[in-house]
C-alpha cells in the first residue's frame, strides 16, 4: 500500500511553477520537492490546508491511496 501524491499535475493544471507554489504557502523548495516526488513520509494538516488553499483543491486531488507496492526510495 501507498499514499501517491499528485503535486506535479496540479502543478501543472495551475500553470505554477513550484517556486511560486513555496512563496505562496511558506514552505521550502526543498520540502515541496520531497512531497512532489514521493520522498516525504508524512505531512501536517497546516501544510495539506496551506497546499490545497493554494492549489484551489480538495486534499484528494492531491493525495490518493493505491494498493500497489512500491519501490523503496
């Protein structure tokens, strides 16, 4: 089982790129990035609101759950 994040196509959908998306919520570059490519291993609520108000999203645009294994990192 994995939790998949979907910030590269929301990104994209919005046309931001992930600098704006740090300036606009207050979170690192570096933290987004994590997120963006499956690295992070958890993520607060503050963030999911602050990310989702951004993206003008709900959380499960951004997150979903697959039963798929997945690869370590």
């Amino acid at each position: 089982m994995a939790i998949e994040v979907h910030l590269d196509q929301l990104l994209l959908d919005q046309k931001m790129t992930l600098t704006e998306l740090s300036n606009r919520v207050g979170i690192t570059q570096a933290n987004l990035s994590n997120l963006k490519t499956g690295k992070a291993r958890a993520i607060r609520f503050t963030t999911l609101n602050a990310l989702c108000t951004a993206l003008h999203c709900q959380p499960a645009d951004l997150l979903s759950h697959t039963t798929e294994p997945q690869p370590p990192h």
